[in-house]
C-alpha cells in the first residue's frame, strides 16, 4: 500500500513538473509560420497610407441584378456587397505570407493549445452603421445563420464549428472539439458579421431588395435593380484608422454601373461615363480596347501579375450524363482539342496551358509521383488507374498546324475502346444513339474559341451544338444542370477549403446551385479533398493537394483551356494604385482617385504597359 501510495505521488509531482503548454493570446493567425507584420504594425506594404479620401470609382460590370441579400444561394447580387461588412480578422497579401488574418473586427484572439477552441474579443468602438454596437451575441447569431440556411461554401466553412459560446458582450468563443485546427480557426475569422436585431425580424432563406445593415467601411445610398448600386464611404467608420485598413477605402464614393453587352461597357469607358473595367479574356483585351481614349492615354490598359494561383479556364463535362460516364470518352475528347493551334491563331501565342487545376501554386502535381503521394494514394489503387503510378501526366499537344491526325487517330481509338462505334459517319452508342454534345458558354466570344474543336469532334463523328446565354439565363441553365460541357473559371485559395469541398465533394453533386457544376462523385476525391482541407501543415497540405491533382488529371475529369496569372484592367489615368501590388492578387480597394491630390501621389504606381 506504501509502495502504491508513493508511486502515485511520484507520477502527481511528475506531472506537476511537466512544462504547461499556455494558450496563445495574439493579434493575428498563420497558417504556415508567424505573421509578418507584429501587433503594432502601421500599414500593409502594398498600401499608401498617404493616398487621398476623395473622388468616385465608377466600376463597368456586364449582366444584372435582382437582390441585395449576398449571404444565400437565390438571387443574383451586384459587385462589391461585401464593402458593407467587417469579419473578424483580415487577410494579408504579401509574398512572404501564404495564409494570415489579422484581427478587425477582433481587438484580440486567444488559442488554445491543442486548437479546439478560439476566442475573440471585439473592439469596443466597433458599430454597425445604424449606429448599434457590435457584440458577441451578433456573431454567434451570424455563426448559426451561416450553418442553417447560408450559402452552400459559407454553410461548409463553418461545419466545423461544433458551438459558439457567448463570454461576454465583446467576447466570443468557437468551439471545435479535439478535432480542431490552426485552418479551422483561421477560416472561423473570415466571418461577415451581420446585425442580429436586423436580421432576427426578417426571413434570411429570401432575396431581398432592402439595404443592408453592416458594419464596414461603405453604405448603400442609391440602387436602381438591375442597374446600378452607389455604395459611400461612412464618416462615421469605426474602423478607419486601424492597421489593416491604412491606406484602404479611398474612393468616398463607389458606383457600379450594369451593361448589357461588353462594347458598351468599352463605350462608356471611353466616353468617361465609367472610369474602370476588368477584362479576362486577352483576345477581346487587344481587339475592343483601342480608340482615341487609349490612344492619347485618357485611359489607360495595365496588366497587374501577380504569383497567386493561376485563373484556370475549363470545360467541365457534366459527369451525370451517361455519355461522359467512361474515362476513355473524356480522354478521347481531351486528344480532339488543338490548345497549341488556338493559342497561335486567336491569342498570338500570348496564352499559357493550364495544366492543372491548382496551376501556378504548390499544390500542382507535376513529374513522377513522389513516395508521400503514392503512400497516400495507395488505399484507393485498385479505383485508380495504373499509369498514375508508373508514369508522368502529360496532356495532348500538337504541333500547332491544325490538322493533327496523330491526336485524332488516338481519340478514336480511346472512343472504340470506350463502347462506342461508327454507323454512317456518326458516333453512336450501343443503342444507335448518336453522340451529341451541347455547349453552354456564357458570351459569344467563346464560339471562336470551340469552334475549332467542334470541327475535330465532327471528324470523330460527333456533333457538337453551341448555344449561348448571357447573364441570369446563363447562370439559370448552369445551375440547372442544362448542358454537356461548359467553361468554367477556377481558381484555388491557399489553403484550400470552401471552394474545393463545395466543388468536387459528391455531397454537393444534386444540391441545387452549388458549386460541384461538373457533378463530382467519386470516393477517392471525397476522401482526398477531406484530408485536403483538414490537412494541418505546409507538408501535408502539398502531398494531399498533389494527390487529388493527380486523379483529376488521370481519370479526365475536365478539360483544361488556359491559365492567367494576371489581371487586365482598364481605368481613367487619374486612378491610381500602389507602387507595390500585392503577391497575391490586387484589391481595388487599394487604389484611389488622384484629382487635385498635391503631392499625394507618394508610392504610386505608374505603369501603363499595353500587353
């Protein structure tokens, strides 16, 4: 009994002289490493915190607009919404920082030690912009709001989150459970928090027209439906003199006006009846931006690089369909698809293959597979094809010349191999029916662009019918799952999460309007992507990223068209932007309108290249 008695003593005071692990109490959370900047930092890098509040941003947009209510599903919403709410943290840009938020809305943020829980404790200055405050009682009321009835990528976001506890009027706590993360608790802080004694006497599942109630930087004072929506800077914003938003938010008025067609949007540009315009596509950049405006550098084109993850576009096959149903048929139609002849034909050369998905980012496979991704890959080997193990990826190329039998010979042959067969000159299945395949693009710049390629498939004997749609009929047939193949932009977020469950995640695949367009539903991606995203490191999150990389890729999941690092925009020359972008994309919240502004123009940026 002594000996017990002392052995459970001596194990007491071991414990007892064990070094205990204290929750971190910090101003800001990285994924990856510390954050840059230290809790009394003074500004981003890529801001001026010397740029002047003044003057009006008037953005071109194309297509409409029907609700104000961005936080559900319904309803088609008009840009910059998100101008009117704080989140708990905000993110960081710079080249050096893959992943981090520094604290908003959040004054402070403690961790625990094993992250199975967070809390924030709120600014106490902070106020919506009725004037009310922000509390903690508004946050758990958005947590619960996101994970009922929100939209399908914010409902996931937020799954993880097991309760949210009430502490205090200014402080908060997630709970996560022993399953918690560093990424849980970084996404928990990309919460928009909304007004609870707004909300609470009003129908959050409908679209709605009515202006908002946030607490950012901007307010809405003017909205024509389908339109235009004025959005002014508050005077009254809590949160101006703060760090992460120095040298943000310098337009005292924000105007986003809606076209029609694209050659109008250019019209008004030139006309100055808008003062900036995004564009994406580099064919219609180099044709429709050219008059006297440009000429005499009135308005000015930039294109801003940046080495975030590249915008990917693809042709998603619409996987509930029988005919995609063999890999082989995807494959074929992969070797049917001239990128080098289009690349020299309708962009100059000046256009880059995507290979991947996840292009221009750590988490593209590339090579051989490595011992980690195999390791991972091999409980799904017998799902997965045997190549994946032995070889390297490549996707079909030519030799530019238009005319590439080599390719087409293969096609056929994947599409024999696949069950289907020739009968008078037309590709049919085992019940005579003739393989049909209808595009869904959304403008009709993309018919140049297919039709190149519907000319391979008819010599394959397949027939290929374009049909075009144009703002919320596009986006209704999409969700509606009315085509066989369609473009698609995509783009990953480091560290990946909302967008890669919501679009490849089987759970996602009958849920309508969301994201997993193509209609994924595969185990090996499912359990891929769950790993992904819970991934808890840099070497762990690349190994999972590579790994799924590798099976979109080999089963022929998508067909990849081109990858942009680089944003094109067109602004009057009195808009300006930092002297330093951002790593990781530009934010126009950032840039500024320079009129009568002395000698602020201090760290601008004055490129004006013509790509």
């Amino acid at each position: 009994m002594l000996r017990k008695t002392l052995g459970v003593l001596m194990l007491a005071i071991s414990c007892l002289s064990q070094p205990v692990v204290a929750n971190e109490v910090t101003h800001a959370v990285s994924l990856y490493g510390q954050p840059k900047y230290s809790a009394d930092f003074d500004h981003f890098a890529y801001a001026n915190p010397n740029a002047p509040k003044q003057g009006e941003l008037v953005i071109a947009e194309i297509g409409s607009f029907d609700s104000l209510h961005q936080f559900i599903n319904l309803g088609t919403k008009p840009r910059g919404l998100f101008w009117l709410y704080d989140s708990l943290t905000d993110r960081g840009h710079d080249k050096d920082e893959i992943k981090t938020r520094y604290g908003a809305l959040a004054e402070t943020i403690t961790i625990a030690d094993d992250d199975s829980w967070v809390t924030y404790k709120l600014r106490k200055n902070a106020r919506f912009s009725d004037g009310q405050p922000v509390t903690a009682e508004d946050v758990a009321f958005s947590v619960k709001q996101y994970q009922t009835v929100g939209l399908s990528n914010i409902k996931s976001r937020f799954q993880s989150v097991h309760s949210v506890e009430v502490l205090g009027p200014r402080e908060v706590k997630f709970n996560f459970g022993k399953h918690g993360s560093r990424l849980q608790i970084l996404n928990s802080g990309n919460l928009p928090v909304l007004p609870k004694h707004v909300w609470q006497r009003k129908d959050f599942t409908k679209p709605s027209l009515d202006i908002p109630i946030g607490s950012g930087p901007y307010r809405i004072t003017s909205v024509i439906p389908g339109r235009s929506i004025t959005y002014a800077l508050r005077d009254d914003y809590w949160g101006k003199d703060l760090p992460v938003n120095r040298g943000k938010y310098n337009f005292k008025t924000i105007r986003v006006e809606y076209f029609r067609d694209r050659n109008a949007a250019v019209q008004a540009l030139a006309a100055g009846e808008v003062n900036y315009i995004a564009e994406s596509n580099l064919a219609r950049w180099q044709k429709l931006y050219q008059g006297k405006a440009f000429d005499t550098g009135t308005v000015v084109k930039d294109r801003i690089d940046y080495q975030a993850p590249s915008f990917v576009t693809a042709l998603l096959f619409n996987l509930r369909e029988e005919k995609f149903a063999n890999p082989k048929t995807r494959e074929a139609l992969a070797y049917a698809f001239d990128f080098e002849w289009l690349n020299q034909r309708a962009f100059q050369g000046k256009y880059q293959r995507a290979e991947s998905l996840f292009n221009n980012s750590f988490l593209a496979s590339e090579g051989p597979v490595s011992s980690s991704e195999a390791a991972v890959l091999a409980p799904f080997k017998q799902e997965l094809p045997p190549a994946l193990f032995s070889e390297t990826f490549h996707w079909p190329t030519t030799d530019g010349s238009g005319n590439d039998r080599a390719n087409l010979i293969k096609a056929k042959q994947l599409l024999e191999a696949a069950g289907w067969k020739t009968e008078q000159g037309r590709l049919v299945d085992a019940n005579h029916q003739p393989f049909v395949i209808h595009f869904l693009v959304p403008s009709p710049a993309m018919k140049p662009v297919l039709g190149a390629y519907l000319q391979n498939l008819k010599r394959l004997g397949i027939e290929g019918q374009i049909a075009v749609r144009s703002g919320t009929e596009f986006y209704k047939q999409l969700m509606q799952r009315q085509f066989d193949m369609t473009p698609i932009q995509y783009k990953v977020r480091i560290p990946p999460n909302t967008e890669v469950r919501s679009a490849l995640l089987s759970s996602f695949a009958d849920v309508a309007t969301s994201n997993n367009i193509a209609g994924f539903n595969d185990p090996v991606i499912d359990a891929l992507v769950k790993d992904l995203v819970h991934a808890d490191s840099y070497e762990s999150t690349e190994v999972y990223g590579r790994a799924l990389d590798r099976v979109l890729k080999w089963k022929y999941y998508f067909l990849p068209l081109w990858a942009r690092n680089f944003q094109l925009v067109a602004h009057a020359n009195y808009i300006h932007r930092p002297k330093v972008d951002p790593a990781y994309g530009y934010e126009i919240e950032f840039w500024w309108d320079s009129r009568n502004s002395g000698d602020s123009r201090n760290n601008v940026q004055q490129d004006s290249a013509h790509p």
